[in-house]
C-alpha cells in the first residue's frame, strides 16, 4: 500500500506472484585469426569457423560465456512519495550459452510502482565481459579505465524498457557492439580468447584458478601502458588498439598460468646485466635469440601455453614438433637457426624460447617426432597438460623459489624429484631418463646429459 496525496492507495486485485520469463540471443563478430571457432554456432545454428577480418567481413557467433544481468525497471523515481519505485532492481543474471542463447525466469509480484501506471514490471538486460565463478575462475575485459565493458539490450533498457506481461518475452537478437567493428566488438574477441584458455585450463585440464589467492583475471583493453600485448603481475594483460583487428592467441595467459603457479611472481632473473630482456642490450625478446635462461623458460613457457591452447586437444600443432618447420635454435652464432647439424652447443640451447616451447610442447604432445640430424630417438614421452604444468609448479619450491630458474631446472625436478629413484624406482627412473634425455636433444637441449645414441 502506499498513499499519495492524502488518497490512499490499495492494491491491485491481482495481488499474487506471477511468473514471466525473458530469451534471447546474443552474438558477436568474431574476427581473429586464432580461437577455437568451433566451440560456438552460428546465428543458423552451424558450426563456427574462423573468418579472417576484412572490410564488411562478418562472423556472428553465440556469445558463450558473457552474462546478461536482468533488472526491474520504473520510470517514476524513488521518493517518499514512491517509496516503493526504483529506476534499476537487479532481479538475476545468466550465463549466455554457446549458441548465444539465455533466458531468465522471475517469479514476482504486480509492479508496486503503481506510479508508474504499469501493471506489470518493464524489463532491462544488460550484458558484461564478465564472469565469476570463485570455485573455477573469474575474469573480465576492462577499459583503459578498469570499467567492465558492458552494453543494454536495444529493445530493453532503461530508456527503452520491454514491457513484460506474464509469459514469455522473446527479444530480437542482439550483437556485442554499439556499431560493427567498434572497440565493444574488439573486446568481445578478447573475452572470447580469455573464455577459451580458462576453460580449457581451468575446467577440462582441471588446473587450479588460485582465486582466493589472486583474484580476479583482467583483460585491460585497449591499453594505453603498452605499445605491444604484455602482462603484469599475476591478474592483468594489457591488449594496445591493433592496427585492425585483435589477432587472437594465448601466449599472455601463459604468463598468467605461470605466475599463479609460482604464488604470484614469474621469479626473478639472477645475474642477468641489463635486466631480464636485455641480453648483449637487446631489450627485446625473440624466440630464435639467445636469451638469458631465465627468460628463455619465461617466454619459452608463455609461447607453448599459446599454442597448446591454440591446437587443444592436438598437443602443439603438427609444426612445432617438426625441426623442419619450426627449426631448433644452435648456441653457434654462425650456425643458427639450426637447419641441418647437431646443435653446436647443446646445453646453451635452454637459451632459445622456442627450444624451450619445443621441449614443453614435446612434453605434453602424442607425436613421436624424431629429428635425424640430432642424437637419440627422438620424442616418445607423452603427458598431460596438467601433469605438465604441475611440474612448474612444483618446480618453485623444490627449488626454494631460487632466483634465474631455467628449463632444465624444470627437467631436473622432474627426473631428480618427481621421478627420482626414491620416488618411483631405479628402473622406472632409468626409463625416465632416457625418455626425457631423448626429447630436450631432439629439442636441441641437454641440460648436462650425456647425448643418446641411436638416430
């Protein structure tokens, strides 16, 4: 009840709860050169695929994963006149699907805002790059402001209202941008990329998110602190404006996964004069230079989380387990990228982040790759991603979180701890080190171990 000038006012004769349920779709134009399409359908239903951005190019595929926030909505302000009008009341929110589908469901009484005039309650749906699950992940894209980016549903917002009867409202499909190719699409295929990596992670690999300990993961975009995509701390990866399009890829999420694993830092570099990326006052990082070792697994671990992700479940792709195609990195400087000999040096190739990705690609994938022109039989070790993961994790305190922590610090937890004769027994050790000991030289790494025979 409510009384307006000294008129009191009774309820409405329908006075019980009513149930009114609100669907749509919603879709964005999805562009980048790299993704898992085919996670999504299309706005007909079919399988997504990967459409390379162009002038006019369109690929509307569901918006898996961004949520739609559901308000009640009053025209008439709140007051002591209307105390019971409210311009926005948060009623609930969805997780949109892979066919871009939501719908929401309500079980509420007549709108009170009898102020109004409407007898039943008008609607709004907003949709944000965000979701949070504590228990599995969290994470959002964010402006240059650290505002979420989030757009109203034309034909439901707080200027323009669905109004609602009891039932069903179906709203026309919407898309993630105010006009096509705008920084709200461009950002949306960052949050799609973000959506892919956790869940492939987070969800089927099964990698803890650490939110408790770190928090919430951002996308800030576009950035104004970079000229190119960078990470910093445990939580943020700065994406700058592209030239045209985002690109796509997971190599920033790499660092991310890898700060989490060493509670929130990537470690320190050691004795590396110029700073970590400044190797002979390069300040740059390259995956076919030499690099200090340290950033030779820094960047060597963010380029194979990349393509991992990138080719899942398929290990790293065909090409990075052929030498030919992705070719090993020699310590010579007048033999390198390697093409046909031994590597030179092979215990300076823990130097070369691709050696380094090669080695973790091999690690985790099922081809048994054998490069003729390098000792041993080549790849046949085979584990998961998590189990491949969880050794760089366990890395950092077996090794009392020492400072300038390379790749065969990583080989050597895993054959001298993991796999060490106390743990798992000479013979299952023995076997161990021959299986790894033939996959870093195949990767053009020895890590101090003598080279195998046999080609």
């Amino acid at each position: 009840m409510g009384l307006l000038g000294g008129t009191l006012l009774l309820p409405s004769p329908a006075e019980a709860s009513r149930t009114i349920t609100v669907e749509g779709r919603l879709f964005y134009n999805d562009l980048r050169n790299i993704g898992h399409f085919d996670y999504r359908r299309t706005m007909s239903g079919a399988v997504g695929q990967q459409v390379g951005f162009s002038a006019g190019a369109t690929n509307y595929l569901g918006a898996w994963y961004v949520v739609a926030d559901f308000y009640e909505v009053d025209t008439v302000p709140n007051s002591i006149l209307h105390p019971n009008c409210h311009s926005q009341t948060l009623l609930g929110s969805r997780t949109i699907n892979y066919r871009g589908e939501y719908s929401f469901t309500a079980t509420i009484d007549d709108d009170n805002c009898n102020a109004d005039g409407n007898v039943y309650p008008d609607i709004a749906v907003k949709f944000r790059l965000r979701f949070c699950n504590a228990s599995s992940r969290c994470y959002s894209v964010e402006d240059g402001n650290n505002d979420t980016y989030e757009l109203w549903h034309s034909a439901a917002s707080p200027s323009n209202p669905a109004e609602m009867s009891i039932g069903t409202r179906v709203l026309a499909d919407a898309a993630f941008e105010a006009a096509p190719y705008d920084v709200n699409a461009m950002a949306a295929n960052h949050y799609a990329g973000l959506v892919e990596a956790t869940d492939i992670w987070h969800v089927q690999e099964g990698v803890p998110f650490y939110y408790s300990d770190f928090g919430e993961v951002f996308i800030e975009f576009p950035s104004a602190s970079f000229t190119s995509a960078k990470t910093t701390g445990n939580s943020r990866m700065h994406f700058p404006m592209p030239a045209q399009w985002p690109a796509g890829g997971y190599h920033e999420f790499g660092h991310i996964l890898h700060a989490r694993a060493w509670e929130g830092t990537t470690g320190s570099c050691g004795n590396c004069p110029g700073g970590v990326y400044d190797r002979n006052g390069d300040p740059d990082w390259n995956g076919t230079e030499q690099e200090y070792d340290h950033t030779a697994l820094l960047e060597g671990w963010a380029s194979f989380v990349g393509v991992a992700t990138q080719y899942y479940p398929d290990g790293c792709g065909s090409s990075w387990s052929d030498n030919t195609s992705q070719r090993i990195c020699s310590a010579d400087p007048t033999e390198y990228p390697q093409t046909s000999a031994y590597v030179t040096h092979p215990n300076a190739g823990k130097s070369y982040p691709r050696n380094v990705a090669k080695m973790l690609c091999a690690w985790t994938d099922e081809i048994n790759d054998n490069d003729p022109n390098m000792a041993g039989y080549g790849d046949i070790f085979h584990a998961t991603l998590y189990s491949t993961w969880s050794n760089m994790e366990n890395l950092w305190d077996w090794a009392n979180n020492a400072a300038g922590l390379h790749a065969c610090d990583y080989v050597d937890y895993y054959l001298n701890e993991r796999k060490s004769v106390a743990n798992v027994g000479a013979a299952a050790h023995d076997d161990y080190v021959e299986w790894i000991t033939n996959l870093i030289y195949n990767a053009g790494i020895s890590c101090g171990y003598p080279a195998p025979s046999g080609t």
